[in-house]
C-alpha cells in the first residue's frame, strides 16, 4: 500500500541566505555565497563576520576625528589620503587588490581602516606597495631573523627569499644576534615586500635593559628608517601600572620587548620611556612614512592567561596611543594576542575594533592549545583562521620551531603555507569577490580528471605532484586512494557528464605516465621517506611505472564493473 504521507523528495528545509559578495567572479557551483556580513566598503564593518551576542559593537570614531591640523606638505599616506589624494601606492595597491578601487583605497587608509606601509627610502630601492587593512585580502607576515647562537646573514637571506617563495606579504627581521645593521641593510635591499622591526632589540645590543636612555632610543630608530625599515613594532602599551597584573600569570610576559621595558621600569620605577617619547617617535616616523605596530607587550603567553585584565588593560593603552599617532599623521597597525582558546577569539578581535576604533589588527596564531609543540604551525592557523573572520587584517605566522629553537628553511616553508591555508580560507568566507575563483578552477579541474591541470592550480604544485607519483606515477582516470573501480568522480562522469568534462582546457585525454620528477619533487618524496631510494630514482628517470599494465608506450584500460553496467539505464535513475 502507497504511503501518501512520505516527505522523501520534498523540500522541507528552507535554503540558506547568502549575505557577502559571491566570491567567486564567475558564481560557479550551487551555493556560491557566503554567510558573512554584506560588504560595507568606507564604512565600519568592510568585510565582516556576523556578530554572536555579547560583541563589542564597532567604534564610530575614525583616523578623522584625530585630525587636527593637516599638514600642508603631506608626506605620509594617511596625510595624502585626507587630503583626497590618490598616490602612486594606492594605484598599485588598488592593481593587486582587483575587488577595490583606487579611491576605497584612499579612503579607507583616510579613515585609518587600512595602512600601506612603504617607508620612502624602501620605495626608492624596491618595494611594491601592498596594504593592509580589512577591506584588502588578509596577509601573512613571515618572522625570521640571527639568534646570538645560530644564523648569520646569508641564511637569514635564504629564509627571506624563501618566505617570499611560499607567499609571505610582510617580512620581519627579529635578529638578536650577529651584525644587525649589516643583516637589515641586506634583507631591505633584498625585499620587495615591506620589512618590520622590534628597534629596542638593537637599542641593547651588548648593553643593558637598565641603560636605556631617550638618546638612546632615538638615535637607533633614526637609523633604522634611514635604512628604509617599513614598521616599527613599538611596546609603548606596557605602563608602570599594569606590572601588579602579571604576577597571577602562569608564564608572565612572554614578549621580548613587553618584558625589558618591563624590566627597566621596575629598576628605574619610572613610565614606560616609549611611552613618554611617542610623541617624538610619531614626529620621527612621519618623517620617512614608517607605520607604527603598536607590540603588545602583555599579550599571553598560555591559554590560562588569555583575555586578562594585563591584555586589556594594555589594548586600552593601545587605543590611546592610535589616537595619538593618528593626530600626529602617521599610519597605525595594532598587534594582538598569541594564546587565546578558540571560544574568546572572536571577542578578542571585536574589541580591538571598538578600542583601536578599526585600525588593523596585526595577530600572532593565536594559538588554540598550547600542548602540541612541534607542531604549532597547526594549532596557530587554526586560531588564525577564525581570527582572519572575525577581525583580523594580518597574521603572523607561527612555525613548527615555535617556542623551541630558530626556524630553518623549511620551517619557514610550513609556517608560510599554514598560514596562507588560514588567510585565504577567511577571505573566502568573508565574500571577497575573486577569492574563490582558483578553488572553483581546481574544482573543475578535479572534476575533469585533469591531473596537470589539478597540480598546476594548486598552490605548491611540485608537492602536490610528489605526493601523487608516490603511488601512481600514472595520469588516468582514477588515483590510488579509490583505484579505477571505485572513483566516485569517474564514476559520476559514466553516469552524467560534468560541464566542466566539456571544455576542451579541462577534459581528460587518456592515460599516460607522468613527466620525471623534478629535482624538487625527488628531494620531496626523500624527506619523505616511504619510498626506497631506488624507487625514488625510478620516478625521477622515469623507467617503466609502477602499474604492470600501463606503461609509457603503451595504453591498456583497467577491467572495471562498469564495463558490464548498463549505463543509459544508470543516467535515467540519476535524472530521476
């Protein structure tokens, strides 16, 4: 008997609201939108994640209303941007950022919602302008830098090239040891990306915390934006009066430069000095356009001391101190929290926004556990990913090394990559138009069976290709997880074809060995280990492949159930 009360086959569920711009340019796939606030481009929420209850709201101030006098002869980009002028930087960062134009560039580097940062003299021997802000897509900031026991200026170049490789947007040079201005001149003559540095690392070198001096203090960043030095991480937020905060921490202030000026105020039992010259270090940055990014300094260290009264009573300072070097022309990033449980990242970055009044958020991870070493690289980008959502303009990335030793090459590899997983996977999700468009031409990619196609879209081809051949060195219709007769995307293409089957750049030709592997994918597949180095060998001269029965003259199709399946019967009951 027919049951004429069954719901199979209806629509019962009521399809989800896209709210952001599709993000894909050509609205490929079924559910091409995202679930994140409309884009509100010059206004206070750009692109932006819906707020749970409970959010600190938006801040209504902006760069505007800390405005002074205007300078008459603007040098900065935030002085040229009040003024209504459009600079050469923000057409170039309108050129590599399709989704805005020149003039919401100008005006959110106006409102102080986005920083280009590009010292004068690093523009005269190299830099590309890029930008950072919530409008822009999320960028990835690589740390490196010499150590009192290891490193030196040639590796620390390798490193710096190597983070441009895998895609870093910014660059800082954290050395500590060696022949710093040596290593800085280097690295900035070298870069085509922005350079950042923590000043008061080079104001001590060979000297004492408790000698600090405002000469001192000076002099070392006059020399550093002479040398063309983009931003300055400045920990003026950490006050004489926020020190009691620190003693129920579990691991206490974990920032270098949070801890020494710590130090020198406890000795001396005076401010902060960075705080009681920031005046003179604004009149001093103005000068060759250097941004600020404002440390923090009491940023925790352990998940047990996130979100406490020592971080926000410093963010709270960090406010104040935007404010101020707004008035004084000068562009502001502000630096966040490095250990913060996943369930307080989103509060974490939504008050920034009302105390910073919607100055960038520059972050460390954060890190979501903090019993993985090793593999911190990890734990951090997911931490960064909802970061990247809720607020966040620029992650820093964290490596495998992390709270262990000095990264190498390939930490440096891994922590990039990480990391471009996380901003990329927030800028899709936030509906920045054109950011899916890859994954979408991967997808068609995959769906074709197209196999160089796949490699070639994907963001580390050679590993990606390594990874495959370690298998199967074999491009056909199938891979070696599901094998011939099991491919669910085979499959499918039997029972329907695919658009994407249609166009002639996507669709599968016919089986045939791969290309011998590069000298980079055979290094990949040794690390590795899986492979003998004599199989190893057999992919990188390409001898006959791994499949008895298919080799590289001759074609021979796997027996599969399909063969005998009768498949118009098949298309019918999928069309059903």
């Amino acid at each position: 008997m027919k049951n004429t009360n069954s719901t199979v086959g209806k629509n019962t569920q009521t399809m989800p609201i896209h709210g952001a711009a599709n993000p894909s340019t050509f609205k490929q796939g079924t559910s091409p939108g995202s679930f994140a606030l409309e884009a509100h481009v010059g206004g206070a929420t750009t692109y932006s994640s819906p707020d749970t209850p409970g959010m600190p709201a938006p801040s209504t101030k902006t760069a505007h209303d800390f405005n002074p006098s205007p300078h008459a002869n603007p040098v900065t980009q935030l002085e040229n941007a009040r003024t209504g002028t459009i600079t050469s930087e923000m057409q170039r960062v309108a050129a590599r950022e399709q989704h805005l134009t020149a003039a919401q560039i100008r005006d959110e580097v106006a409102a102080g919602r986005m920083i280009i940062p590009a010292n004068i003299v690093h523009l005269a021997t190299g830099l590309d302008p890029m930008a950072i802000g919530r409008a822009s897509l999320t960028k990835v900031n690589a740390n490196m830098g010499a150590s009192p026991v290891s490193s030196g200026i040639e590796e620390e170049l390798e490193k710096l090239h190597w983070s441009l490789k895998w895609g870093a947007d910014t660059v800082m040079d954290l050395s500590t040891g060696g022949d710093l201005n040596a290593c800085r001149t280097a690295i900035i003559r070298e870069s085509t990306v922005p350079i950042g540095t923590v000043p008061i690392y080079s104001m001590i070198i060979d000297k004492k915390i408790e000698d600090l001096s405002y000469t001192m203090i000076m002099d070392e960043l006059e020399n550093q934006a002479k040398q063309g030095v983009d931003y300055f991480t400045i920990h003026a937020g950490v006050l004489h009066e926020h020190i009691p905060y620190i003693k129920d921490r579990l691991i206490g202030i974990v920032s270098r430069g949070g801890s020494l000026l710590a130090k020198w105020m406890i000795h001396h039992n005076k401010q902060n000095p960075m705080y009681e010259c920031f005046d003179d270090i604004c009149d001093l940055m103005r000068q060759y356009d250097v941004s600020f990014s404002l440390g923090d300094g009491l940023r925790p260290g352990g998940l047990a001391d996130a979100t406490d009264e020592a971080q926000i009573r410093e963010l709270e300072v960090l406010g104040e101190l935007t404010e101020r070097a707004w008035a004084k022309g000068v562009q502001v990033m502000v630096e966040g929290p490095g250990h913060v449980s996943f369930d307080q990242i989103e509060y974490n970055m939504k008050l920034q926004r009302t105390l910073c009044h919607g100055a960038p958020f520059y972050v460390l991870g954060p890190l979501v556990t903090d019993m993985f070493p090793g593999y911190d690289h990890i734990t951090s980008c997911i931490g960064a990913t909802a970061a990247a959502y809720h607020g966040a303009s620029m992650l820093c990335y964290v490596t495998p090394k992390e709270h262990l030793g000095l990264p190498k090459k390939d930490d440096v590899k891994q922590g990039c990559v990480a990391y471009k997983i996380s901003a990329h996977s927030a800028d899709i999700a936030l509906g920045i138009p054109g950011s899916r468009d890859n994954d979408d031409e991967l997808t068609k990619a995959r769906a074709a069976l197209n196999w160089q196609k796949h490699f070639d879209l994907s963001f580390d081809p050679d590993f990606a290709r390594a990874l495959h051949d370690e298998d199967l060195d074999v491009d056909t219709d199938f891979c070696a997880m599901c094998g011939h007769d099991w491919c669910s995307v085979r499959i499918s293409k039997e029972i329907q074809e695919f658009a994407s089957g249609k166009d002639a750049d996507y669709a599968w030709d016919k089986p045939k060995v791969s290309a011998a592997l590069t000298v980079e994918q055979k290094e990949i597949l040794e690390r590795r280990g899986v492979l003998t180095p004599e199989e190893v060998h057999k992919l990188a001269s390409k001898v006959k492949g791994k499949m008895t029965n298919i080799t590289s003259t001759t074609e021979v199709k796997l027996a599969c159930h399909s063969d005998v399946s009768d498949t118009a019967a098949a298309k019918t009951l999928q069309d059903a």
